[in-house]
C-alpha cells in the first residue's frame, strides 16, 4: 500500500459498537478487526452505530468508495485480504499454513462459541446491555437481549434438557483451546514468525474481551488465567496497540465519547472530545446501508409491538374472567 493511502486517515472509517470497559470497542466481532486493521498499520478513524447495536453487519469498514460489512464476504478481514486492501496472512505453499489455518479455525469456533455462551447465556445480561443495548429504551433491550439469547441458544444447541451437558463440553473445548494456544505461543511475541496474522488479531480480541469484560467468577475467565504466557501477550500488546500515545498517527480519531464509560478496571486513554468528520458525498453503499436501517427498525418497532399484543393479552382475558366470577359470586 502507499504512503498516500495510508496518509488520507478520514478517509477510512471503522464502524463498531460502543467502547467499553477500558477498550475501544468491547465487542468481541468489532475489536479483532480493530486489531487487525492496526497491526496493518492502517490509519483510521473509530464511529459507533448506536443505532443499530445488535445488527449483524457490524461492524463495518469504509474504504474509499467501498464498505466491507461483517455479515459479507466471509466478514470485514476477509474481504480486505481479498481486496488486497490489508492481507497479513500466509498462503498455501507457506511451510506454516496449515497450522495457521486450523488455529484460526479453533479461535472461530471453540472459544468463539465459549464467549457468546459466556455473555448470552451464563451471564446475568448485564455486560451484553452494556456493550449492545446501552442507549436504547429498556422495553427494546429486553425483546432483542430475549431474541438473541434465544438464537445463541439455537444455535449452540442448547435446550432445557441438556442444558448443563452442553454448559461442560463448551468449557471443556474453550480450556482445550487455551492449552494449545499456550503450547504454540510459547515465549514468541506473535504466534507465526514473529510477525502478525489474523490469528493474532482473533485471539488478542478474544482475550481482551475476557480479561477486561467478564468478572472475575467466569469460567472462561478463570481458564484462560491459567496460562501466563497468554495473559502476558494479551496485557503487552494492549499496552503497545491501545495505550500508545495520542501523538502515533496510527491511533484512530472516534466521533463519540468512548470515555464516559465505567471501566472495570483502569481505562486506557481515549480522546473524549468529539472529533468533526469531513462531510463527503454518500455511495451508492451507504444509501443502501441507510435504507436498510430503517426497515430493520421498522421491523424491530413490530417486533416490540407484536411481544406486547401476546403477552399482554392473556393477562386482560384473565382479567375479564375475574370479573366475571366476581360478578356472579356477588349475584349468589
């Protein structure tokens, strides 16, 4: 890439869910591509899409006259690799691919799995309010936190019957995964040839999430504790990525206030002044982003609705029954 594309910084945007917890962007889809896109070494600037906070094509990123969402394309890393925009990964003849590939398949299933049970499910909800749900109205975030627990459920496998089977083998393969993470990491400051990949990119957000987001009692957690040499990778690029100096051109400029937060432990520094965008003219991808938008609030707007029609229709039958009985046991 060159220096002229890199040095257009407004030119690149990544939009993402809100900061949180001393990160730029708690959630585990948006942070990894965050990683990514700095250990590309792109210039970029950080939005938040409060408005559609459970939408799967967050987050997204918008190059030039192109927008790579995560529900597209295999996700955003994949379509720049395909792009040619930022590929740090090897290709097949490499001597190390296969044991690259099937890491990156273990992050994206087995601890991936692990940390969606971990906030949807396990959890008392409350981390999921905040990094999703925190400026909606509360009626909303307890339809969509309902349906969406309900689809990782679904999705998992999990029902009320095997429920604490399920709970065990998901553990089970996350701790597996730590240990072979461990094992291949070693002492190495990245996990292939001293140099970064989209697995450390996967992983680094992974762990953050873990380490900064859950409490202290999480099972995943407490796994992933056991391994030091994880810990340490996870704590000293956090330091070198997220608490550089406001001065490195590589630290992207956010619209929206990520320091009002509640940090669980100490925040790193963020820019808590908004920082103006230069206004440009929309793509043909961003009107049909918009367009999008607003039929899915449309239909979020029903979904409300059509949850307080059925559940709160038995309650005025019963009513009306009562007064009924109430009614004739006077009569008598």
């Amino acid at each position: 890439m060159g220096d002229e594309m890199v040095a257009e910084r407004s030119g690149f945007v990544l939009v993402a869910r809100k900061g949180r917890f001393g990160l730029p962007t708690a959630c585990p889809f948006c942070l990894p591509v965050y990683l990514y896109l700095r250990f590309a070494k792109i210039s970029f600037d950080l939005n938040y899409d409060v408005k559609n906070p459970d939408s799967d094509h967050i987050p997204y990123f918008e190059y030039g006259y192109s927008v790579a969402f995560n529900n597209e394309k295999g996700g955003v890393i994949e379509t720049l690799k395909r792009e040619g925009f930022a590929d740090l990964d090897p290709i097949a003849p490499s001597s190390y691919f296969s044991e690259w590939l099937s890491t990156k398949a273990l992050i994206s299933s087995w601890l991936a799995d692990a940390m969606e049970y971990e906030l949807w499910v396990a959890s008392d909800k409350s981390i999921v309010n905040s990094i999703y749900f925190s400026d909606l109205p509360w009626l909303l975030v307890k339809v969509l936190c309902r349906q969406h627990s309900q689809s990782i459920k679904n999705r998992l496998g999990i029902t009320t019957l095997n429920s604490s089977e399920r709970e065990q083998e998901i553990y089970h393969k996350a701790a597996l995964a730590y240990e072979a993470l461990a094992l291949g990491l070693g002492n190495q400051s990245f996990f292939f040839e001293d140099r970064p990949t989209s697995v450390d990119a996967l992983f680094l957000g992974h762990a953050l999430v873990v380490l900064h987001a859950l409490p202290d009692p999480s099972t995943l957690r407490v796994n992933l504790l056991k391994h030091n040499n994880l810990v340490k990778y996870a704590e000293n690029h956090k330091r070198q990525l997220l608490n550089a100096e406001s001065s490195s051109t590589s630290i992207p400029r956010s619209s929206f206030d990520a320091s009002s937060s509640t940090p669980r432990r100490k925040a790193s520094y963020w820019s808590s002044k908004p920082q103006p965008k230069p206004k440009r003219e929309k793509t043909e991808e961003e009107k049909t982003f918009r367009r999008r938008a607003k039929y899915f609030l449309g239909a979020q707007l029903i979904a409300v609705l059509v949850f307080l029609s059925l559940f709160g229709g038995p309650d005025v039958a019963e009513m009306q029954e009562g007064d009924d009985d109430e009614m004739s046991y006077e009569e008598q």
